[in-house]
C-alpha cells in the first residue's frame, strides 16, 4: 500500500519537475529575444483570439443551425491554417524571429 503511494508520488513530481524545467526554459528562451517581438508575439496572439471568437461568434449567430456549423468548422480550421503559418513565419523554429538564431548570435 505505501509503495503504491510512493510509486505515484514520484510520478506526479516527476510530471511537475518536467513542467517547470520546461516553464523554466520557455522563460529564458523568451529572454534572449528583444522585448519588442515578444511584445509583438503576444499581441498576435491576443488579436488572432478575439478575432477568432468574435468570427465564431458572429458565424453561429448569423446563420441557420444546420449551415452555421459546417460553415462555423470549415473557416476555424481554414483561419487557423493561415494563423499557424503567420505564426510560424515569425516565430517558428526557421522564422523571421526563431529563438535559434538568437542563440547563435549569443554564443
């Protein structure tokens, strides 16, 4: 019985340890970058959410039930589709802004 509960306290703070080395890192990463981009970051971030919402919002609104739907599906994933890539453009791993070549110039 005590093993058992052993067993899953190491499992939960292995799974906590995980989540702050990698909180940790995100924190460094997100300082080695200029203050602007990560200004611009979540700026994207925060206008694509509400634009989002407020498209969904409208689209169930506007519509009739079954159309609203399909049509509500088909342009989240379209619009996510070009956010994603917006994103990844700036910000992603060959981006305009990569934490990578950030790095580089720092070593």
């Amino acid at each position: 019985m005590i093993s058992r509960i052993d067993n899953r306290l190491n499992i939960v703070e292995n799974t906590f340890k995980k989540y702050s080395d990698r909180r940790k890192k995100n924190i460094q990463n997100s300082l080695i970058r200029p203050l602007y981009q990560e200004l611009l970051k979540s700026l994207f971030i925060i206008i694509i959410m509400i634009f989002d919402i407020f498209l969904s919002l409208e689209i169930v609104l506007s519509l009739n039930f079954p159309i609203n739907i399909i049509i509500l599906t088909i342009s989240i994933f379209f619009i996510l589709y070009i956010e994603i890539k917006i994103y990844n453009a700036y910000w992603g791993i060959h981006g305009k802004w990569s934490i990578n070549k950030y790095k580089k110039k720092r070593i």
